[in-house]
C-alpha cells in the first residue's frame, strides 16, 4: 500500500537506495483489530482496489480509442499522409526552458514565487503551489502550456494560471502567432512515441529544446 511504502522510506536507513534492514522491519508496528474486523477490512479494500483496476483499464481503452481518432484526423504526424501543411513548433511558440534555482531558497511558507519543478505538482489542467522559492531564474507566463522535458513524466502537460518559477525539468510554451496552445497540447500528447525513440537519454527521456522545437505542426 502507499502507507507502507511511505513508512519504509521513512525507516530507511540508507542514503542512496530503498532498503530495509531485518531490525528496521520488526519495529514497525501494526495494528491489530479482532481478526473478524481484520477480515471486513480486508474485504472492502479489495473491492474498492477492483473498481480502481477496472477504471484504470477503461482508462487504457479510451486513451486508445483517442489514439487511433487522432491518426485518423491527422494521419502518422513524421509521413504527413494526408500532406496537410506543416509548421514546426518553433516558428508558432516561444519555447522558455526552465532552470532550477538554489535548493537553499525553496521554502513552504509562501515567500517569493511559487516553484514549479515537474509533474508532482501538476493537477488535472493547473499546477499546485507546493513551495516557493525566492531564487527565481526562469518563469513563465499566465496562460503558458506547461510541458515536462527531462525523466520518467516527459511530455506531462499542464496550463499555467499564474506566474511559476520554472525548474530545469519544465519548459513554458508561450504562442508568438495566432496559435491555440489547447489544439499544441493535443499535437504533443500524441507524439510522445516520437519523442520516446528519438530521446538522448540512455534511461529517461530528456527533451532538448533543439528537438521540440522541430515537432512538426498540421496547420
């Protein structure tokens, strides 16, 4: 469960990897209802993770169903089947890279510019004040489409709806020409393959401001 992970993060002693000791794990303590309850409890958590299961597979189903309507509109984006006009995404916005300010300014007490650093503070369109910083180097704008470039999340979207200080693993899209950033996060939800194998990251997906700048645009 997610308790338990937190809780041996917590108890973990090492600094450089997950890992619990033998006598770190005998001093966890759990609680211990009537075994009856114990099986009620059981019970009900496992109906409640089946519906989870059975909502993260429609989930799956209609991410495809998106999946195949867009290659249908839009055709494979690098072949251009249908020869629609094309723009590259650097010639219809401003692409602004984050850059991660000094770990010592970050604070939760509000002071300075609310602190962007990737996905773990994105909502389902905009982000959530978690920390601050009072060390500001790049930000972005009302508005901006927020899109993560760097690790596991890459190609995470969100829309800015204040000014955040943008972290290193972000960069803000600001459009420089009659654009919709709503019909540019449509365009770049569905090239993340693209992304994925063309990425330099030998682990993670790290995207170069060179490279997203290159997407091509149906116009």
């Amino acid at each position: 469960t997610l308790f338990r992970k937190r809780l041996l993060k917590f108890i973990n002693q090492s600094v450089n990897q997950c890992s619990v000791s033998i006598t770190n794990l005998k001093k966890i303590d759990i609680t211990l209802p009537p075994l009856e309850i114990q099986r009620k409890i059981v019970k009900k958590l496992n109906k409640i993770q089946e519906l989870i299961d059975k909502r993260k597979q429609q989930i799956e189903k209609y991410d495809e169903f998106l999946q195949s309507l867009f290659l249908d509109m839009f055709g494979d984006p690098l072949r251009n089947p249908k020869e629609w006009e094309l723009e590259i995404l650097g010639n219809l916005v401003n692409i602004n890279m984050g850059q991660s300010p000094k770990s010592e300014t970050y604070n939760k007490v509000k002071n300075g510019t609310p602190l962007l650093n990737g996905p773990s503070e994105f909502g389902n369109k905009f982000p959530k004040e978690i920390q601050w910083t009072t060390d500001s180097k790049k930000s972005c704008k009302n508005g901006d489409l927020l899109f993560c470039v760097r690790g596991a999340t890459a190609g995470k979207m969100n829309f800015a709806d204040k000014v955040y200080s943008i972290g290193r693993g972000l960069a803000a899209l600001t459009p420089i020409r009659n654009i919709s950033l709503e019909y540019i996060y449509v365009i770049l939800k569905y090239q993340y393959d693209i992304f994925k194998k063309t990425s330099n990251g030998s682990t993670f997906i790290n995207i170069e401001k060179e490279k997203l700048s290159k997407v091509k645009v149906p116009m």
